[in-house]
C-alpha cells in the first residue's frame, strides 16, 4: 500500500469526500460527453439483506465492505442478516426481512438471493415499489427475472469447475466431497462445476443432512469413515466455509496418508489460512467477498445521484486463488476484516 507522507500535505478526510466524488464524478461525466450532475446532499439509506448472520466469518470481509462503502460514499448502510444459525433453511426468514426493509421505504436494497423460488417474489414487489435492487453474493442470473439492476458475486459453477481442474491437476484420482441432497441451487451449480473439471477423473460424494453443514465433529466423522472405507481417496475438496475448517481438522487426524493426499476448498476462515500457511492443503478459492459488500454501494449510490446505470449486468467479485504461497499476505488481509 502506498502511503502518504506528512510533507505532502494530503489528507483525505469525512469532510472532503464528497468533494473528492464530485470531482471524480467531473472527470468521468467530461470523458464520457455527459452532463455534469451535482452532488446530490440529501442523505441516501441502503440496506443488505442476507440470510447470513452478521457474526459468520464469512460474512466480517462482506460486511466491512459494505460499511466502508458507505462512509467513503457518505450513504447509511444497515446490515441485515439471519440470525437462525442454519443459513441453509433460511428462505422464510430472508423474506421476511426483505419485505420489513421495503416496509421502511429505503432508498437502495442490497439482497442475497441464495433461494430465488422463495425470494424473487418479494424482490420483485420491492422494484415494483421504486426501489432499485442490486444482488450480490447469490443471485447469478436473476437480476433480469426480478428487474434488479445488477449482480455482484461469483460464478458459482466456476469455483467449483476451478476446484475440479485443480486437484486433477495436482495428481488426485478419487477426490472426497461431502454435500447435502440436491435442491439448494448454489450447492448444485458447485458440484456440478466440480464434475466438469474433475472430468475424466472420479470423485466420490457423500450427502449429509442439510443441518449436519453446521456440525463440524459431524463432518469430520464423515470424511474419515469414508477414508478409512476407500483407500483410493486420494483428496478431499470442501463446497464452501461450512466445510473447510472440518476438512482441515480430518487432515490432521488422517496421519502419514494425508502427506501423499491433495486438499483443496471453496472459501477462507482462519483454520483454512493456517493450513495454507504451514503447507497442509494445496489451496482456497476466494470469492473477496469484501467486493460482495463494498461494490453494491457504489452502484446504487451512482445510480440514485447520478442516474448512472451499470454498464454491466454482472460484476465479478473472483475467484481468487489462495495457495501456500501466498497465504500468510491474504492472511493479513482477513485480520484487518477485508478477505
């Protein structure tokens, strides 16, 4: 990070954002041959709706992303997440907090559309109201069946696909992974990602109960029976956070064998970094949800300004790869909350 000294006499300050933005706002508006707008002074409202509780780990980068947004941009920002444990079962909870926010007449909603069945309805009902919607963190796909003006995330066919290609690459013949029933529609489009890069290579896939991705002794139990089951395991992949720290603590109960075993997983956390770090898995695929969060910000704030539309319907957040290499870096990067 560049870093400003003293003598230069530049402070970037609350105060002088707003005159930073107009400024910016100046230079893009005069590349582009557009009219000028003025920097609107009335105060804007956003508020994220996600079945994602605010404490989950994997939430911290997203939620610090979405606060910084909005003291950068001068905007309130209310994060709204489930608070029932089980973010998988989620559907009702999520609806009902989209439609209280819509209730509260905000200027700009932020949603994660992880179960569109369920959500599209209320999502549409909250355009139909005037509100301008941005997905993020679930949701590709959808922005056009719910008139939301973009979405903000990952591919989540790719970071299962990158996975597959991954641990192919790395020598894996059989590789484990432990999912849940189909029906959860990001679950499915990883595993069905994972089989395609996987290809021609096998894997061998264990479903557990839905609630079972909250215990972690569980999916442990689980990894290690089927090791112990099928000597020709050779790797192991997680679907995402509820199963990398479980992946890592089977690692380290495996012994010797996990020394010629490839580990590979779909989100970070602390266990997942340290394994990195010390050389015990091969890799992480990040979504740099920071993104998820701070992006979606940036859209609506424009959007309601300016009348600055998005030129694109999606806006990738990753993958980004994580590995041994470049671990301890990305480390320091989650302890300050932005990975």
């Amino acid at each position: 990070m560049r870093r400003i000294r003293k003598d230069q006499g530049l402070a970037i300050t609350r105060a002088n954002v707003k005159s930073l933005l107009s400024a910016a706002a100046l230079s893009v508006a005069t590349m582009l041959g557009m009219s000028t707008p003025s920097f609107a002074e009335d105060d804007l409202r956003i508020i994220y709706v996600t079945p994602l509780s605010p404490g989950n780990a994997f939430a911290v980068p997203l939620v610090n992303g979405f606060e910084t947004a909005g003291a950068q941009l001068d905007v309130d920002v209310t994060f709204r997440g489930n608070q029932d444990p089980n973010l998988w079962a989620a559907a009702d909870a999520v609806k009902r907090m989209i439609e209280n926010a819509v209730a509260t007449e905000p200027d700009g909603l932020v949603i994660s559309n992880n179960y569109p069945e369920a959500l599209n309805e209320s999502i549409q009902a909250a355009v139909d109201a005037g509100i301008p919607v941005v997905l993020s963190n679930a949701g590709l796909g959808e922005a056009e069946n719910v008139g939301a003006m973009a979405y903000v995330g990952v591919e989540e066919y790719q970071l299962g696909e990158i996975g597959g290609q991954r641990l192919r690459e790395l020598g894996a013949k059989n590789t484990l992974v432990v999912t849940v029933p189909p029906g959860i529609p990001l679950v499915d489009q990883r595993i069905d990602g994972f089989k395609a890069g996987m290809a021609p290579e096998t894997a061998t896939y264990v479903e557990v109960p839905v609630e079972a991705l909250s215990d972690s002794t569980r999916l442990v139990n689980v990894m290690l029976a089927e090791i112990e089951k099928d000597l020709s395991i050779d790797s192991i992949f997680s679907i995402g956070s509820c199963c990398g720290p479980a992946m890592v603590a089977a690692r380290n109960k495996i012994g010797d064998r996990a020394d010629d075993m490839h580990f590979g997983t779909i989100d970070l956390g602390a266990p997942v970094l340290d394994a990195l770090a010390a050389g015990e898995i091969d890799f992480a695929i990040d979504q740099q949800q920071f993104l998820q969060g701070y992006l979606p910000v940036v859209l609506l704030a424009n959007y309601i300004r300016y009348g600055i539309e998005p030129a694109d319907g999606i806006y990738r957040s990753g993958p980004a790869l994580v590995t041994p290499e470049n671990a301890e870096q990305v480390r320091q990067a989650t302890e300050r909350g932005q990975r």
